[in-house]
C-alpha cells in the first residue's frame, strides 16, 4: 500500500514538473526561408512570446552555419544591449532591429554576398522560463542581374493592355490617314472651284443667263459636300 502510494505521488510529481516545464517555455516563430541579393539588405524575423515577465535578463542569441556545412558561428548577442559580431564573416554588418517589448528579436544584415547562404538560428531565453523549439531560418542569396519574374496579375495585366494599346494606335492611325484624305480632298475640290469660277467669264461672254449662273453654283456646293465625305 505504501509503495503504491510513494509510486503514485512519484508519478504526480513528474506530471506537475513537465507541466511547469511546459508552461515556461517559449515560443519562437521565424521565416523558414529567406531570399535576399547580393550587396543588399536583408531583415531575418524572429518573434517569441514568454510566460515570464520580460526582464534585464532575457538574452537573444543568433548563430550562423554555412549551407556547405562547418562549425556553427555565433554572430549576435542581446542582453539589454545589443552585441553584434566584432569577428568573423559577419563583422560590422549585423544590426539590432527588434523590440524586445513587443516580442521581436529580429535583426539586419548588410551588403550581402552569395557566401552568406546558410542556416541561421534564433535563440531567446527569459529566465525562468528558458526551454524553447529551435527554429531555423535557410538565407539563400542570389545575383539580381537585368532577369524579372512576371507574377501572374502582372502577365494579365499586359495581355489585357497590350491589344487594347494596339488597337487605339491602329484607330489613331487610320484616323489620321482619315485627315489627310479628307485635307487632300478639301485643297482639291478648293482648286476644282477656282477653275471654274476662272471660266465664269467665259460663261458670261456666251451669254449665260442668271438663273442658269445660279444653278452652276448649287451643282458646285453639292460637289463640294460630297467630296468631304
């Protein structure tokens, strides 16, 4: 009977400290995966939230391993202050970003190059509560070049444009074409005009009556309007 009991308060014992351990722990959020450029600049995001009141002594850790593999590189340090790498691949380019009052431990990195490819990992503690997951950020860096990908909105966007461009230029086009047929008409029916009124003397030494000058003249309005269309 007292072995049951001695195994009983054993067992509730373990449940209560994992349930302590549990509810200390933290929890970290990051970016799986980043893509930067080269000589650009790149923010790597990390949120947590703390059971504990956040004090003096929480820190904030980051460490660097090149996708090639190697040791691990610590390149950041937060303890009320902020310590960036003094040495090593990331030196003087690392910037503190974050706001530890709002849960934030994210940082910056400057002038990048291809050799920061790598995992990069984000550790916070707030003792007591101390115990976390371990997530990890993948940085890929690349060459921007003169290249673009078009997203999907953008390629409908074009194909819905592009005829609509072309077919006002075609309209543009054959209206002024329009114009000009019509100017041309315009100065050749003016000189038809004056031909014939030159010839309105000749008409007159004939002995061209007035009514008949009159009806010479409406022929020539009716030419005139029909040529404009």
């Amino acid at each position: 009977m007292r072995v049951w009991a001695a195994g009983g308060l054993l067992r509730l014992g373990l449940l209560l400290l994992h349930g302590v351990c549990n509810g200390l722990s933290l929890e970290i959020k990051v970016d799986p995966e980043v893509q930067a450029f080269v000589d650009e600049q790149v923010t790597l995001k990390c949120s947590f939230s703390s059971f504990s009141p956040i004090t003096e002594k929480l820190t904030v850790d980051w460490t660097y391993q090149p996708l090639t593999g190697g040791h691990m590189e610590m390149i950041f340090h937060y303890q009320s202050v902020a310590y960036p790498a003094v040495a090593g691949t990331f030196r003087d380019r690392i910037s503190w970003v974050g706001n530890i009052a709002r849960g934030d431990a994210s940082i910056g990195i400057e002038n990048l190059t291809v050799n920061d490819n790598g995992t990069f990992t984000c550790a916070v503690k707030n003792p007591p509560d101390v115990h976390h997951n371990i997530p990890q950020t993948k940085l890929t860096v690349t060459h921007r070049g003169f290249s673009f990908q078009l997203t999907s909105a953008a390629l409908l966007s074009i194909l819905v444009f592009l005829p609509s461009v072309v077919v006002v230029l075609l309209l543009l086009v054959r209206m002024g074409r329009k114009f000009g047929i019509l100017k041309h008409r315009r100065k050749s029916g003016y000189k038809k005009s004056s031909i014939e009124v030159s010839d309105e003397p000749e008409c007159t030494e004939k002995g061209t009556s007035l009514g008949r000058l009159g009806t010479w003249c409406l022929e020539c309005v009716d030419t005139d309007e029909e040529d404009l269309y």
